[in-house]
C-alpha cells in the first residue's frame, strides 16, 4: 500500500470510529448515568496518555504554555461532551452525528481570524439549518427532542471549543500528545467529585459489554483517533484530510441503522442529505476564502518588502 493510500486509509478510519461513538456513547448511557460514563472515559483516556507521555522520548515535563492552553481546553472540552452526551441519550446516534456536524459551519462563524465568512458561506449554513429542521421532525414535524436540542446545543459549545484551540495554540510551543493530556486530567478531575460517592459501586457492577463500550470510547474514539489524525495530517493536505474526516457523520448514520437498529424515514433521509451535502459546501467555501485571504495577505507582505528595498538601495542625492 502506498504512503497516501495508508494516510488515507487512517483518516477515513478515524472518521469511521468518531461516526460509532455515538452508538457507543448511547449504548453506555444506557446502563450508566452520564456523569459516570463521562468519569470513566477520561480517566481511561488519560492513563493511556500519561503512558505514552512516559515512554516517549524526549522532555516528558508539560511545559508552561501545555499548561496554560490545557487547562480552559480541558473545562471547554468537558463542556462539550457533558453536553454531548446528554444529547445522544435522548435522541438517535444517526441524529446526533448528524447534527453535531454543524460544527463546521458554526466554527467560521466564531473565528473571525480571517475577517468572517464570505455571503455565500451563509447559504451553506441556511441549508444546514433545514436539514436539522427534517431531522428534527423524524416521523412528522413536531416539537423538537430534547435531544436534538442538546446536540444543538453541543455543536455550538464544540465550534467555540474549536476556535478556542486555536487562539491559545498558534505560535506557542504546544505538543499535541502534552496538551491532549493536560485536557483529560482536567477532565477526568472535573467529574472525580461527581462520581466520588456512588460511582465506584455502579462502575464495579457495569457488566462486560458496557465495560467494553467504554474501553472503546476512551481509547479508540479518545486516544486513537487523536493520535491517528495527528500522524495522518502531518502527512497530507488540509482539504484533504478535512474532505476524509467530514465523512463522520455519514458512519454515524450507517453505525445507526446497521448496529443500533434505527430507521430513517424519507424526512430525515433527506435531511441526512442535506446536511452532509451543506456541511462539505460550507467547508470548500471557507477554505476557499482562508486561502485567497492568506494568499493576499502575502502578496501584501512581499509588495512591502519590495518597496523596502527599492527605498534602501536607491541612491540619494545632496
């Protein structure tokens, strides 16, 4: 197999994997409270983190800026996945990774790093809006799902979390296996108090299936698919690794009907449709527009440096 067939194959992997977590995630909030689910996940998660830190070569110490961007990661990371999680137990797995997809249309509009979205990003995102509309309706329009409502609610959390990543990231010496980490002891201490008076006995009386769903959810949808898509990324293109990862959705869907026993009627069917075709148009446009903006801004750059040193290099006269 060829180096961009196997970084390809990794991605759509990791994309497979986060499209099951939803099952999963629904699966094990189904014999344990949220809170405890949660507990559990990160404290496996970061175990397996402290280990890879431990044996990895190089300075194992969190520097100072791991810390810094860890820790607010860390409580708006956990904020996503309280939210998260509530919201796929009380709704379908298909649904809930369908509508947390709004993630990539939410994120361009609270990062305003590159000046806000074009106007056609906006109709990308109004047919995104649809889609959650059909998928919300299921069977017949009908008040929402609380559900729904929460993995609404997630997505929105999730794209200020995402372009929070970025502003305390950029320009830091920042190791991704550290910094990912740092997010899981705060977590995994964050749920510690909440769990400390009931949450061993229920844990130690989970039976082996639900055990597994949460080994799974902690290193494979955790640990894994973290450090997959680092290693992958390294290794291609951003539009390509968007195009491959924006597939999650879709896994969440087919992990739904194949596994969890769902069914789509013809309006979230074509929700379905609507919103993995609206999410990948958002997606092409804003990374269109990112590059045409970097593109000028260094076209800006070079015109500047030119002039510098036309003004040096001139003679003057006296």
């Amino acid at each position: 197999m060829s180096d961009v067939r196997r970084t390809d194959a990794v991605l759509l992997l990791v994309a497979v994997v986060w499209g099951s977590s939803y099952l999963s995630a629904r699966t094990a909030t189904a014999a344990l409270p949220v809170l405890l689910v949660l507990f559990a996940r990160y404290a496996l998660s970061a175990l397996a983190l402290l280990g890879l830190v431990a044996v990895r070569r190089g300075p194992r110490r969190f520097s100072r800026d791991e810390l810094r961007a860890g820790v607010p990661l860390g409580l708006t990371q956990a904020a996503v996945l309280v939210v998260e999680t509530y919201g796929v137990a009380h709704t379908s797995a298909a649904n809930a990774g369908l509508i947390i997809s709004l993630t990539i249309v939410l994120t361009p509009l609270l990062d305003r790093t590159h000046g806000g979205p074009p106007p056609l990003f906006y109709a990308a995102a109004g047919v995104c809006v649809l889609a959650v509309g059909l998928l919300v309706a299921g069977h017949g329009f009908h008040a929402p799902r609380s559900g729904d409502l929460l993995m609404l609610g997630a997505a929105v959390v999730r794209a200020g979390h995402v372009a929070l990543v970025g502003r305390l990231t950029v320009g830091r010496a920042v190791r991704p296996l550290q910094l990912t980490a740092v997010q899981t002891l705060v977590g995994t201490a964050l749920f510690l108090p909440l769990v400390a008076v009931h949450g061993a006995p229920e844990l130690a009386r989970a039976g082996t299936a639900t055990w597994a769903q949460l080994v799974y959810l902690a290193l494979f949808c955790s640990v894994f698919a973290f450090l997959a898509q680092t290693w992958a990324v390294q290794r291609t293109s951003a539009s390509r690794a968007s195009l491959l990862l924006g597939t999650e959705p879709v896994w969440a869907v087919a992990a739904g009907l194949a596994l969890g026993g769902e069914h789509l009627t013809a309006l979230t069917a074509l929700g379905a449709a609507m919103m993995v075709a609206g999410t990948y148009w958002g997606q092409s446009v804003e990374r269109a527009h990112r590059a045409a903006v970097t593109a000028a801004a260094d076209t800006e750059v070079h015109a500047h440096e030119r002039d510098v040193r036309c003004r040096t290099t001139t003679p003057t006269t006296v």
